[in-house]
C-alpha cells in the first residue's frame, strides 16, 4: 500500500471536492481518497505509486491543479 499527499489549493466547497475524490478513485490501483477541504489536503491510496503525472491529470480533469506538499 502507497499514499501519497499533495495539495489542491483551488477547491472551496463540497463539490469540489466530490469532483477531486471522483476523479482520482479512476485510478487504476487506488483503494482510498481522502480530502480535507479546510486545509486543501489529499491523501491517496493505491496498491502501488501512481505516477505524478496521472495524479496532476486526473486532478486537471476535476478542473483543479495538484501541487507537491
């Protein structure tokens, strides 16, 4: 099991960060997403490390952008 945490400083309300959580649980390998709206926070779970780059797609296809904590 692998988590990794980054930032999504773009979120502000509840659909934002139903849309983040949606899109990363199409991951192939992820097992959890946890996001904490007050502090911006992401924590995944996957099986196995997912490539930075499939993690900043999948959170532009939110409409957001991931940034390394």
């Amino acid at each position: 099991m692998t988590t990794t945490t980054f930032q999504v400083p773009g979120m502000t309300c509840g659909h934002c960060t139903g849309a983040v959580t949606d899109e990363l649980s199409k991951i192939n390998g992820v097992t959890k997403v946890d996001v904490d709206l007050e502090t911006k926070k992401v924590s995944l779970e996957s099986d196995a490390a997912v490539e930075w780059q499939i993690i900043v797609d999948a959170i532009d296809e939110a409409g957001f952008e991931a940034v390394k904590s």
